[in-house]
C-alpha cells in the first residue's frame, strides 16, 4: 500500500482545518515551552553563581576571624595592644551576595512554575493533535471496510469455482490439484512476508499528519 501522490481531502475539510489548527497550536505551545526551560535554566545558573558567592564571601570572613583571632592571641602573650576591628568589607559582600542569592531563588521559583505550565500546556495541545490526527484516519474505516468486503467476496467466489473446477479432476490427484484443492478447501497459507505491513503505512501516515495537515493518506 502507498501513499497517494495527490491528497484526497477536499479543499475545505473541516477535519484537515481543525488539525492545522491543533497542529500550529502545538508548535505554538512548544515554542513557549522551549522558552520557559531557557529562562529557567538561566535562573538555575544564577542561583548557582549566587550560591558559590555566599560561600566565597563566608569564607572569607571565617578566615578573618581565624586571622583576628591569631592577631589577638599573639598580642595578649607578647603585653601587647589589641588589634583593631577588621574591615566590613567581607560582611558587606557577603550580605549582598545573599541577597543576589535569595533573588535568583525566588525567580527560578517562579521560572519553573511557568516551565511546567508551559509544559502541561503542551502536553495538552499535543493530545489534541494526536486526537484531530486519529479522527482522519478513523474516518476511513468505511471505505476500507468496502474494500475488505468485496476482497471477501471475490474470495468466497474465486474459491467455489476452484472448487467446482477441482471436482471435475479424476483420481489420482496431482500435486497442482492437491493444491487448489486445499486453496478451495480455505487451507492455504499465504506468504506475505515480502509485502509492506499495511499497518506501518497508516501509522506513517499518522505520524506525518500530526506534523503537516495535508499530508496524503494511504490510497482506500
């Protein structure tokens, strides 16, 4: 079975319309989602250049203080004075970096609710597709249908003539008798290994109309 070189739809089928529709809906959709995932991913490597900031400016004071501490130390054995305070510096861009922290936090938050709503939306907009696809393809069970019928009844007819021309053969049978006998009898075994499974031609079929409306069916 092959697909038809001219699509049989008519010009104005609302089937074929409404799946163009679904069709540009779906990419539509996608598009929005693609977008969503890229802002969110942005965020996320936000987050984590805020993150490795805190750390950086944390550490930073804690070696300060490790600093401070050995200044003071020192000092206090020697009769010393005490060291002065240390710079605010560290603390301040530490702050800051919590901040940027906490603000790349909430908007990833919010960036990937959006992903997955964009991501439902999506996945809603493809079932319609595959809906609106399918509906064209289950409107040709009728004609098949027809088809199927009138191969069963060429069949049934073939085989009573070969059956009414097989009882005119005398006994002994030959192996050419034997076989039409069989064929009239409904025993033969068709090989149809080499022909193209009907089914991959529709599911073909259907995985090209979920991409382009006018995609021609399988000729019925």
């Amino acid at each position: 079975m092959k697909l038809a070189t001219i699509g049989r739809r008519p010009p104005n089928d609302p089937a074929r319309t409404a799946l163009a529709a679904a069709i540009k809906e779906a990419n539509e959709a996608d598009a929005r989602l693609r977008a969503a995932t890229t802002a969110a991913s942005r965020a996320r490597e936000a987050l984590y250049a805020a993150s490795a900031q805190v750390e950086e400016a944390a550490n930073a004071i804690d070696q300060a203080k490790a600093e401070m501490t050995y200044r003071i130390v020192t000092a206090a054995a020697a009769g010393g004075d005490m060291p002065g305070g240390h710079s605010t510096g560290d603390r301040q861009r530490l702050a800051e970096a919590q901040d940027m922290r906490d603000a790349a936090r909430a908007a990833l938050t919010q960036l990937e609710a959006e992903e997955e709503s964009a991501r439902d939306a999506a996945q809603i907009t493809a079932r319609a597709v595959d809906r609106a696809a399918t509906d064209i393809l289950i409107a040709q069970m009728g004609p098949v249908a027809e088809r199927a019928l009138a191969a069963q009844r060429d069949w049934i007819r073939a085989r009573r003539e070969l059956a009414f021309l097989f009882n005119q053969c005398a006994w002994p049978w030959t192996d050419e008798q034997q076989r039409c006998r069989r064929i009239a009898e409904g025993y033969n075994n068709v090989d149809t290994k080499d022909e193209v499974d009907p089914a991959a031609t529709w599911q073909a079929a259907l995985d090209a109309l979920k991409k382009d409306a006018n995609t021609p069916l399988p000729a019925t």
